[in-house]
C-alpha cells in the first residue's frame, strides 16, 4: 500500500473531527519533509483547497520528487460554454504559477458533473491538450459514485479516478467497480480513509447527525480493541489487501499526525472488514450531512 498525502488542510479548517484548523506554512513544510524522506510521492492539492496550492508552491524545494495531482476549477453550471473554458484554461495557468510548477503529474475534472453536462467534451479536450503538449502527464477525475463512474468512463478515457473508499464506505469493492478500474489500467488513488475522520473519533463524539451509525462503530471499535489495534492502524489497514489502490491520500494537521500515519501503516489487521460495511448514503457522502 502506497500512502499519498492530501493538502487541503494547507488551504482550509477541512475535515468533521478537525480541532486546529489550517496548518500553519511552516507546519505544512515539516509534513513535506516527512513526507518525501518517508517515500511518499503523491500530494493532491486543489484550485478549490483555498490557499493549499500556494501553500505547497512556496514549501517545495526545486528538485522535489513528488508526483503532484491537482484539479480543475468546478464550474457549476448547466452548460460548459466558451467562456468557462476560458476560465477552466486560467484557472490551471494560475495553479501552475501558485505550485512553481511548469507541468504537473496529474490533473483531474474536480467537479465530474462538468463533463456530463452539455458542452462537457470541450474540457475534456482541454484536458487531452495539455497532456499532448507535456503540462500534465496524466489525465483523471474524481467521482462520488458508481453511476457517476460508468457515465463517465462510457463516455471518456482517464488515466486516474479519485474515489472514496474507508472501512465503512466499501460501495466501490462491493459492486465491483475497483475491480473493473483496476482491470483497465486505471490508477485509482482514494480518498476518504478516515471518513473525514469520523473513523478516528471516539464513540462518543459522534456529532449527532450519525446517531444511528453509533452502535455499527461501537461495534467496530470492539473489534480493534480485541485485536489490539488503534483506529488508525484499522483505518489504514483495511488497505492492506486492496491492491487495485495504486495510493491512499491522507489528510494530517501536523507533522506528528503524518509520522502516526506512517507508522501505522506498517501493521496488517487481520480483521473481516467486509462485515463493517455501511449502505447508508447519509453516513457515507460528506455532500449530505448535516
């Protein structure tokens, strides 16, 4: 398993169980330390992460060996019209410029509905453009669900799709999905590990909205105390034997928090995951909670 690192904490107070809001720059370059002597090379960052991008931009030492994967800026209309390729176009340039970088490992569609809609073809092209001409070497998108990843893999070809995927949240293994991703070629980077860190939460500060989730992660929570596991080695752990996952990104708010993650990554549970598996959209899609 292959750890990656998500910076949206370098931009925004991310996450339902985050208590010390953005990471400081100084922070944010000890986690990139960390991170490159550990081997990490994936760090995913966004236009939409608030300051995240230039965060690292400025934190990164010129002969860094990260593979860097950004995204495109959403554009939340009905309908991709010439003027928001226009601002599909600057808005890269401008990551570009905000990451010191004249290319970039990945990029991918941040808001997939954009190249469902009318007009969607356009940014694809786009896409296709910048990787022919060596700005970005590979080309993706990042999907909540599995019809939103059959529409857009009948319609287009990508190189890498960001999908969650934790110990609760098995949808993408269940229907057979990862397999068929993986089958293709198709690098799959997850995200979602913790479940926003809800997987990292003590029982009882659980916000209310997953009142009916409590005693499904009492449960589980028993389950790692039997084997002798923290939640962040059985968080972590379930990717032991996902091989279709080319990377795990994990979002930490300081350096300490990255070097627990390392370290936990080390141990393979041997706990059935499968029977922690949670059907409840609600308690799975961050879009939907309350």
């Amino acid at each position: 398993m292959n750890l990656g690192l998500g910076t949206v904490q370098f931009g925004l107070p991310y996450g339902i169980s985050n208590r010390s809001g953005q990471v400081p720059a100084d922070e944010a370059k000890r986690i990139l330390q960390i991170a490159e002597s550990s081997g990490l090379k994936v760090v995913d960052t966004a236009a939409a992460y608030g300051d995240s991008e230039t965060v690292l931009g400025s934190r990164l030492v010129p002969q860094h060996n990260f593979s860097i994967v950004t995204k495109t800026l959403p554009l939340k209309t009905d309908r991709v019209r010439p003027a928001d390729v226009v601002k599909v176009k600057a808005a890269f340039h401008n990551s570009l410029h905000n990451l010191g970088q004249a290319s970039v490992y990945g990029l991918l569609v941040h808001h997939a509905v954009d190249l469902l809609i009318p007009g969607g073809e356009q940014l694809y092209a786009l896409l296709q453009r910048w990787k022919s001409e060596g700005m970005v070497r590979k080309i993706g998108v990042s999907v909540y669900d599995k019809e939103e990843a059959v529409y857009l893999f009948d319609r287009y070809e990508f190189d890498i799709v960001q999908l969650p995927l934790n110990v609760f949240d098995q949808r993408f293994v269940r229907d057979g999905t990862l397999r068929q991703l993986y089958a293709s070629g198709v690098e799959v980077h997850v995200r979602s590990a913790f479940l926003q860190g809800l997987l990292l939460m003590p029982s009882s500060n659980l916000p209310p909205h997953f009142e009916s989730l409590r005693k499904h992660y009492m449960a589980y929570l028993a389950e790692l105390e039997n084997a002798g596991m923290s939640a962040l080695t059985g968080a972590l752990g379930y990717f032991h034997d996902r091989p279709e996952v080319s990377t795990v990104l994990v979002g930490v708010e300081s350096s300490a928090q990255l070097q627990e993650c390392l370290n936990a990554v080390r141990h393979r549970p041997t706990i059935d995951f499968t029977q922690f598996a949670v059907d409840d959209p609600q308690m799975l899609d961050p879009r939907l909670w309350v």
